[in-house]
C-alpha cells in the first residue's frame, strides 16, 4: 500500500516553534492572571459579579500634621538648613 510522504519541517520552523511556543503559552498565562477578575465575573453564573476590593479612605489631614508646631513654622526651619548648606558650599 502506498503511503503519504510527511514533509520535514525545516531547522528554521522548529527553532520558531520552540521559541515562539512558549512565549504565547507565557502571554496567556500572563493576561489571564493580569485579568482574573473579569474572566471569573464572565464566567459566573447570573448576576453573581466578583465585587472588587473597596476604595481607600483618604485620611484625615490633622491626623498626618503636628499638632504642636504650625506649618510655617516648619517652613522657616527647612528655609534656615538651606542657607547654611548655602554658605557652607559658597
């Protein structure tokens, strides 16, 4: 019985296939994890969406600045380091 010859892929398409290969695989893998949430939320059944993760609060700004010196204040002691690195370096 006769039977088909396979064609042999040349050195130039198996050294594409195995780079190229597991690049695509990576890419895959890459966006699916980058883009979980909204293929678990296509994938779900009905209206059950995937909740994303609440917004941050910004805080309050008394809670950050000293209570005891004002801003100025702070601004004038920065202003009087920089001079002194000024006359230190002229």
């Amino acid at each position: 019985m006769a039977t088909r010859k396979r064609k042999k892929r040349g050195r130039l398409g198996k050294l594409l296939f195995y780079i190229l290969f597991p690049l695509v695989v990576w890419l895959v893998a890459f966006l699916l994890w980058f883009y979980w949430r909204d293929v678990s939320a296509w994938l779900s059944k009905g209206d059950a969406r995937v909740n994303s993760p609440g917004g941050v609060k910004p805080r309050e700004r008394s809670d950050t600045a000293p209570a005891e010196r004002p801003q100025e204040k702070i601004l004038e002691e920065d202003r009087r380091k920089l001079d002194e690195i000024l006359k230190r370096r002229g």
